[in-house]
C-alpha cells in the first residue's frame, strides 16, 4: 500500500497503528498495559535507560521497581527533555493500539516507535517466556494531510474501544479519552501523562461536550461505515 512509503516530515501529523502478530493479544493484564504506556512516555526523547536511571542514582544491572517517589522524580525529569514526537492521542486495545503523533525532529516517528516497539516486546517475551516478533511487522501509517481527517481520528482513535464493542469509551483506562476531557477542562495533566502538543485539540474542540460528540458520531459510524473496517485491526 502507498502508506507504507511515506516520508515523515517535521511539523505533520500521523495516524500510526500496529497488531499483535497472528493478531494475538499483546496486552494480557494491567501490568503489560502500564508497561507499554510507560514507554511512550519515557522513550519520547533521546535519553537512554542507563541515563533515566542514573538520574535517579540507581544502577541499571540491580534496578527491579521504582518505589513512588523514584517514580515521580522519573516523571519530572523526562518532563525537562526535549521531545521528538507529540503523541496527541492512544488507545491501547487488548491486540492492537493506534496513536496519533506529529514529528517534531527528523526521524523522530520511526526512532520513537522503534524503541517503544523494542522495548516492549522485550519486556513481553521475558515476562511470558517467549521468542520472536511480538507486532505484525512494521507499524503502519497514514499521513493525516487535512483537518477533518484529523478531527475524525481524535473521535475514532479515542472512540476505538467502543468501536469493538470492548467498553464504554469515556470509562476506558488505557485510552487518552480522559485525559483530553481534562485538558479541556483547563485541569492540568500530571507530569507522568504521556500527551503533549495539546494546543491541537483545543483548536478543534471549545469544550468537552464537542469533544464528546464527535466521539459519539465517529463511533456510530465506524460501526455501521464498512470502508471503515480496514482500520479496525481486529
């Protein structure tokens, strides 16, 4: 397919989604939904792990878990870095997950989710005793070239749960549903959320409300719309 060649450039925006391999689910508790939401947040800037540790005053070969304030230090710190992507939206589905990013450096999409991918499923494979690729190959993109599509993806993305009948969109926890409602709101986001770039959606949306409706109508059309089923991934 054509988006298979697209060429990520500076200051666009892109709507980027992935399954598990043989379309198996890739997120099989809480844990795993953490670990992989803690990823685009700390990945999202050119550190590397030794790095984010030493901040702390750990080692990385006897590091296991961060207690709370290693946590909240962690968090403050990876604040303070200069981000290569702004990740607008996420829903992670139980097989899938979909995001919508604007690059902010050269490469900065295809090296963000690189090491997001990598380090999942390391983690995956380590944790379930398994081998190999853990997503069906490269993520795949599509470049969102004009404002409406992009309106209509911050409905479908954030909408994506109740698309598949899993749950109520604005109850799910591992979607950005939520917390753009708070930002809405003009209640600021902790330091440990993983959006940023937020102005976008405060250009598209004046209130909750707006917000909520588009969800509602992309949901209801997604539903029933069966050229839409070729984003679905299920």
């Amino acid at each position: 397919m054509a988006q298979n060649f697209i060429i990520f450039a500076v200051g666009e925006y892109y709507h980027i989604y992935n399954r598990g391999v043989d379309k198996r689910v890739v997120f099989l508790d809480d844990e795993d939904f953490w670990k992989f939401f803690d990823c685009l947040r700390d990945l999202n800037n050119e550190t590397y792990y030794e790095e984010r540790l030493a901040v702390l005053g750990l080692d990385p070969r006897s590091c296991k878990e961060l207690n709370s304030l290693q946590f909240k230090e962690l968090g403050s710190f990876i604040q303070q870095q200069e981000k290569i992507v702004e990740i607008i939206s996420y829903s992670l589905n139980p097989n899938h997950f979909h995001l919508i990013l604007k690059q902010l450096k050269d490469n900065g999409i295809s090296d963000f989710m690189q090491r997001v991918g990598t380090s999942y499923t390391n983690y995956f494979n380590k944790k379930y005793e398994r081998s190999g690729a853990l997503f069906q190959g490269r993520f795949k993109k599509i470049h969102i070239n004009k404002e409406s599509y992009l309106l209509w993806l911050l409905g479908y993305v954030n909408g994506n749960i109740e698309i598949h009948d899993i749950g109520k969109a604005s109850d799910y926890p591992w979607s950005s549903y939520r917390a753009i409602c708070k930002e809405l709101n003009s209640l600021q986001l902790t330091n440990l959320s993983v959006l940023s770039g937020l102005d976008i959606i405060k250009s598209q949306f004046a209130s909750v409300g707006q917000f909520e409706e588009v969800a509602k109508m992309v949901i209801s059309e997604s539903k029933t719309n069966k050229a839409m089923k070729s984003y679905l991934l299920e």
